[in-house]
C-alpha cells in the first residue's frame, strides 16, 4: 500500500505494526512530501514518547503555531518544529474536541493506544481525501483508492452507482467509489473504530466537526469587504509557511491574480508561475498573467508547453488515474511543468468561483427559479415543453436538460443538479443506468446527501454557492487536483478554502456576495481592486484549454476508439448507447457532447488497464452517512 502512494511522499516513509492481542494485527503506513521540519522529528507513523499514541497525517494545519503556543503553556514538550507533531499532541490533550480548531486541509489516522481505538477524521470542505473499506472482520484507509486496492484483500468490482454517478456528472460522486466495498469517508467528519484482539473493527457513527455556517444578515458590505480581505490575507500569510518553495499559480483571472498580490503582500519572495500554449496562442494566458506579475513585482515564471507535449501528457495523465475523470488533465500538466521547476507546493486560486459568486449558475438558475414559480400552475409536461421551446437555437443535449427543469419545477436544489448534469436521465437510463434500479435519488445522487445539503431557496445565491462547493467543488475539483498534483509530488494548497474564510463566506447573505445578480464576485473585486486592473475585470472568464476534442479527432483516435470498445464490451451498461455517443460526437466534433464521448474514452481506458471484473447488476446496501 505504502509503495502504491510513493508518487504521495517520495521524501520519506515509515511503518508501525501493533499487535492487538488475539491474533490480530494494526499497520500504519505513511509516505512523506516534506514541508515543515525536514529532519526526522518530522517522520511518521509519529509515536507519542509518553502514551504511545500514534499518527499517521496528510495535509497541513496552517494555525499549528497558534496552537503549538497553547500545548506548550500546558508544558507540553516538543523535539521538533513540524505540524504534525503539534496535531499529534493535540490529540491526545484534547481528543477529539481539538480537531475543530484545526484551521487546514486534513486526513487523518490517530490510534489511541489504551482503549485500542482508531480515529479518522478529514477537513471541512474534504481538500485532502480518504478513502475506507470496512467490513466484519478488517478496516483498510487510504489516501487513494489504489492505495486501498494495493492492499490486495479487496476484490475489483466495479460499483454501478459510482459509474452513474460519473457519467451523469463527469465525477464518482461521493460517498461512491468506482469501487464496490470502497467509499469517502464525508468531509467534515470523524469517526471511531473499536479494534478486537482478532483484528475486526466496530464502527462508531460519524461526527460533525464541522458544518456550514447559518447566514448572517448583519454583514453589510463595507463589513463583508473588510472581513474578506483580512481573513484571506491571514490565510495566505500561513499557507506560506514552509521550508520548501512555495509558488503561486497565476492565470489571468481574478482569484489566482488576488492570491499573487496578497502572496507579493506578506512576503518579498514570491514567485509566481503560468502555463501557456506555445502553438495554441489563443488559449493562452501567458500576456495577460505576465503583466500581472510585473504590476506585482514578483518574480515570474512563463512555462510554454507545445500541443506535442500536452499530447504525450494526456497519455501519461489516462495512466496514472485513480478514479477516471472528464477534468484533471489540466491540473496534471500544470503540476508536471511546476515540479520540474523545483516548487514543492504551490498556492491556487480554487475555491473563489464557489465562494464569492464566480459560475454562470449564480446568475441564470435565479432567473430559471423565478420564471418556474411564475409558470408553477401548470402540468409538469407543459412547463417542460415550455422550457424546451425556449431553448429552440441551443444544442439538442441542452434543450433536454431545460425540458427536464421545467418538469422539475421551482425546486432550486434539483434545478441546480440537472444544471450541473453532462447527461440527462433518458441517456443513462439508455446506457442501463436506471436510478430506481440503483437504488439513487432521481439526481443520481445518494439520497441522504440530497437531503443533508438541502438549503432554502429564500437566498438563492447562498443555497448555489453550497451546492457548487458540495457536489462540483468537492467531488471534482479537489479530488482531481489532488490526485492529478500528488502524482507529481506537488501540494497544492487553497487559502480561500482555509476553514475561517468558509465560516465567513458561507455567512454572507447573497444580496451582499452578489448585489447586482450578476455572477462577477463582486465582493472579491471591490475588496482587492488594488490587484485587479481593468483589463482583467473586463474579460470574459476563462482557463488553461487544452484542444481535446481536436485530439480525439486526430492524434487520441485510436486510444480513444479502443477505450470506447473497452467500456462497450465491459458488460457495465448498454454497449449500443456507448456507440451512439461516439458516432454522434464523429458527426459533430465541435458539439457539447464531446465532453460525454470524452469521459467514455476515459472509463474505458481505465477499465481496460486496471483489467476489472464485471460489474454485478445489483447494488450493495447504501452506505450510511
């Protein structure tokens, strides 16, 4: 297992072994992606001198000075200067009343030697991820899902809702693998194991240590501008805590521009980087971020890739995956290009769009609700049928999406989840993906997370601004750049995620986050307006592109073609649905179903070369959450 991750810490590695007593046995593993402390005092599994309780951390807590000050009036003694022996200590002052004042990005293992227990836990909003497979007799953790596989007890079976859940959204939605018996342990939670003498473990149930804040309609603006930019300048100032390089992702957008001045403006040595396209120039950011940086005056580094490389690095990214994904490669040729730069960890803009209002979602859903509730008398049909007409010059995929929102009704939730959607029902339904049959909420969600998340559609952008980060943020955006950026042995860290700038974002009511209801993170721009000049506030939103759909026409059409035969011949859905797709993306390349040809290619490939089992038709119980 531990060699399945050294791509997670190729600095260092350690093991403890611990006999329960009957026959049964504990193991933690651990490989280490050196930050604070570089000596040996930082090594894990980390052993207490006096209680013998053990750690296994990944991640990083950006207060463990605050923190380390408190243990230490205590009389607590250290040997060295690392986060993990402060959470360590912790631990066993506080139990588990100290994880909610840990302000960082967290997955944890902690045994407490006396009672034999263990304790997991992971950060609020889930930056770092940890996977379980619990079962009478064993309780297997990982950072990856490889990493569980490689422990070699847990049979290949494809999970049938986790593939729905992927092709309905581009992501395994949590709390699915791809993997039956192999789940998410929730963000924002921990959790008991009683270990046996004979090596089984009894699971206790999940606990809160965090949850979103109820809105705060006393913050005005004045107030929400001021408190934004001391608590993300905090927050910046400790996520550059390191005593390795530390850089900073820089494009030509608003959030990565704001984390390179707030870096310039608590440090002097600051480096910066982007990635351009040498032969693609018009996706390129390289000029406008260029300029930025020199308006910043921090050192800058413009790294040019050719359509050559990028190509070679898709091939390599299908590889390495550890769930299939339709995002990511992105993030895995900008984290290649900065590891071979010499950065250890860098600072990213993730998070802002999510928080303060940047999705075109924070603007058109509002407008969709409104115009349902207008129209709410009417059958579920006629409403579709209405919403279908009013789309007349759009694709045909999304005139299904906005028949399917008219039948839903002004229901901002569902709204928000056919929105997000990259197939609509009648697709996966065609691919034998049949919700009822699954056992998932008509979203092809797990119906307890549908019900948990719900918020009142009074504040619509608020409720938005939760669902992005709950179901595209959370299950997309950060396990990819996760998995993508470790495999490069690179972290990437998000001041904007830091738990004490959720608890302020998350309060703000959406009058105030978004006034003119216009999604342009209003709040953002006018608090940091020094940073952002006019030539940035007045582009349309944008990313690091990459011209897949030319490749899978091109260069990617073998692999492509023999990745759609896997997954046709995988027995996992319908084989002709997967057809149908391919062909309809060959006729009209430059079409949004591109993206849905693409995810298939990338599940296939997968398949193909993890060389899973099929797929049992009938799902296994839900896990509770």
């Amino acid at each position: 297992m531990n060699g399945a991750m050294a791509h997670r810490g190729p600095d260092d590695q350690g093991t403890e072994f611990i006999d329960l007593g009957g026959g049964g046995m504990m193991g933690l593993g651990f490989r280490r992606l050196a930050f604070q402390d570089l000596s040996s005092a930082g090594h894990q599994p980390m052993v207490h001198p006096t209680t013998g309780d053990i750690l296994i951390f990944n991640g990083e807590i950006y207060n463990f000075q605050e923190i380390r000050g408190r243990l230490e009036a205590l009389g607590v003694k250290f040997r060295g200067r690392s986060d993990s022996e402060v959470l360590l200590h912790a631990l066993v002052e506080w139990g588990t009343d100290a994880i909610a004042g840990f302000s960082g990005m967290f997955a944890f293992a902690f045994f407490h030697k006396r009672t034999r227990r263990l304790l997991i836990s992971r950060g609020p909003i889930g930056i770092k991820p940890l996977y379980l497979s619990h079962t009478s007799d064993r309780l297997i953790i990982a950072s990856e899902v490889q990493g569980v596989l490689a422990s070699g007890v847990i049979e290949k079976r494809i999970d049938r809702r986790g593939v729905a859940g992927l092709l309905a959204y581009g992501a395994v939605q949590e709390p699915f693998t791809l993997y039956e018996g192999i789940q998410s342990l929730p963000a924002g939670t921990y959790q008991w194991f009683d270990l046996a003498g004979d090596g089984s473990a009894k699971a206790g149930t999940p606990m809160k240590h965090w949850e979103y804040p109820s809105i705060d309609d006393s913050i005005t603006e004045p107030i929400a501008r001021e408190r934004v930019d001391h608590e993300l300048t905090r927050a910046v100032r400790e996520h550059l805590i390191s005593d390795v390089p530390v850089g900073v992702f820089l494009s030509s957008g608003v959030d990565s521009t704001v984390m390179a001045g707030l870096a310039r403006q608590v440090s002097p040595h600051v480096r910066t980087f982007t990635l351009g396209f040498l032969d693609q120039p018009d996706l390129s950011e390289s000029d406008l971020a260029r300029t930025s940086a020199r308006e910043l005056h921090v050192e800058h580094h413009d790294i040019q890739v050719t359509s050559a490389n990028a190509l070679a690095l898709t091939q390599r990214w299908l590889d390495t995956l550890d769930q299939p994904s339709v995002d990511g490669l992105n993030t895995y040729i900008i984290s290649k290009a900065v590891r071979d730069a010499g950065i250890v960890a860098a600072i990213s803009g993730l998070g802002g769009d999510e928080l303060f209002g940047g999705y075109p979602s924070f603007s058109e859903l509002p407008r969709i609700l409104r115009f349902l509730r207008r129209v709410q008398w009417m059958s579920p049909s006629a409403r579709g049928q209405v919403m279908h007409a009013l789309g007349m010059t759009k694709a045909d995929t999304v005139r299904v999406k906005m028949r399917e929102m008219g039948e839903v009704g002004p229901d901002l939730l569902r709204l928000y989840l056919l929105r997000r959607r990259t197939k609509p029902n009648e697709r996966l339904v065609a691919l034998g993906l049949d919700w009822r049959q699954l056992g998932l909420d008509e979203s092809y969600q797990h119906p307890k997370i549908v019900e948990r998340i719900r918020m009142s559609d009074d504040d619509p952008v608020a409720a938005i601004s939760r669902y992005e980060s709950e179901f595209y943020m959370k299950c997309m955006l950060l396990r990819d750049t996760d998995a993508t950026s470790m495999a490069h042995s690179l972290e990437i860290r998000v001041p904007f995620l830091d738990r004490r700038v959720l608890d302020l974002a998350y309060s703000i009511p959406g009058r105030v986050r978004l006034p003119g209801a216009k999604a342009d993170k209003h709040i953002l721009r006018t608090a940091f307006n020094r940073f952002l000049r006019p030539e940035l506030l007045g582009q349309e939103k944008r990313g690091f592109t990459l011209p897949i759909r030319r490749w899978m026409t091109t260069s990617l059409r073998d692999l492509c073609e023999e990745s759609i035969n896997s997954f046709r011949r995988s027995g996992i859905v319908e084989g002709d649905e997967v057809n149908r797709t391919w062909e309809a993306f060959l006729k009209n390349p430059e079409e949004r179903i591109w993206s849905s040809a693409f995810l298939m290619c990338v599940v296939g490939h997968y398949i193909s070369r993890s060389h899973q089992a099929p797929a049992v038709p009938s799902p296994a119980s839900l896990p509770a959450q």
